[in-house]
C-alpha cells in the first residue's frame, strides 16, 4: 500500500480518537446544576406534620385564637329541629266537627325539619268582625267574633279584660259574653296557638 495512504488513514483515525476522548472529558467534568420547581411553597419554621396549620394571606402562621378572630357568627334564623314523636295535622271533610276528626302523620319521630315548617302549621290569626258591635258596659252581651285561623282553646279579651263562655266553633267563628267595662270604644283581642291577635276599636260599650 501506498504510505499517503496509511498515513492518511492514520492521521484521521486519530483525529477522530481525540475529539471522542475530549467529548468525554467534556461531559464529565460539566458543573452539576439542581432544578427547583418555582411554585415548591416554602417550608413551615415548625414541624406540623399531616395536619398543617393555618396561615394568613401575609404567610404569617396564626393560632386557633387568630383564626377564630378572623370569622364572622351569621345569625341563625330558620334553625333546624328534631321531631321527639310523631306529630299528625288534623283534616276534616265537609260536615264533620271542629276539631278535626281525622289525623295524618305530619312529622314523624326523629325528623329533621326547619323551624319555619313546624311553624307553618300554626298561621297568623285575624279579627275580622265584631257582631253586635256594641253593648251595656255591665257586660254579659253574647257576641260572634269572626275571622281566620283560629284554634281550639282560643282566649278572648274586651280592652284587655278577659271573656267569658268562649267558644270556638270553627277556624272562624268564635263566640262568648262580654266582661263588664267603663263606656267607649275597645280592642277586641283573640290569642290563638300562633299569638295573640286584635282589632283596635271593635267594640263599644255604651
């Protein structure tokens, strides 16, 4: 063989052997560089283990004290309640007597409810009408009140001075006498289930 050529041959032989071996020394003696992730959160002062604490948006770590004092009580207005036995509203057909003669279980035992339901079954009374209107102030004037829901056990009162011979013969009507009272005009009050309830003016003793 033509010695050109060897030493050709040679010489690109170790020109390849030296960029090899300068590649290696490159990538090994390369400074080693650890990669954090921007968003790691920064580590607590003190151990809190798997139930961390809570911070503040500054990042300062608060107590259960700062934190209370950081809420606000919302005033509870429609609470819930638990049904201790079986409550049954009354229903009533046509013709039957007052109260109702027949129940359905409303609320059974253990229920859950709003406050606002339970009360829903006792509505506002009304005092529509007076008749007669007027009477003697020695009282004993048979009167019918008429209006909307009222209730068995029903109280009357004449000026603040209670009625006597109260009957309630239905959700609206409720008859009794009148107590004796000083001439002029008076509020009739009726106090049902749901609170009591009046017409100003209602009657007048004469």
């Amino acid at each position: 063989m033509d010695s050109g050529i060897l030493w050709r041959v040679g010489f690109l032989a170790g020109v390849v052997i030296g960029a090899t071996l300068l590649l290696v020394l490159l990538l090994r003696w390369q400074p080693h560089a650890e990669l954090v992730p921007a968003d790691t959160p920064p580590v607590p002062s003190t151990d809190q283990g798997a139930e961390m604490t809570l911070y503040a948006a500054n990042g300062s770590q608060l107590t259960k004290t700062a934190a209370t004092a950081k809420t606000a009580t919302l005033p509870v207005t429609d609470p819930i309640v638990r049904i201790t036995e079986n409550l049954y509203e009354g229903t009533r057909l046509d013709g039957t007597s007052f109260p109702e003669g027949k129940r359905n279980l409303r609320f059974p035992k253990d229920a859950l409810v709003r406050k606002s339901l339970l009360d829903a079954c006792f509505p506002d009374a009304a005092v529509g009408s007076v008749f007669p209107a007027s009477g003697a102030a020695a009282g004993g004037e048979t009167v019918t009140i008429r209006g909307t829901n009222f209730t068995p056990g029903s109280t009357v009162a004449f000026g603040g001075t209670a009625a006597t011979n109260v009957v309630v013969v239905d959700e609206k009507t409720i008859t009794c006498r009148t107590p004796a009272k000083a001439a002029g005009a008076v509020a009739v009050q009726v106090t049902t289930d749901a609170g009591p309830f009046s017409k100003a003016n209602a009657f007048t003793y004469a």
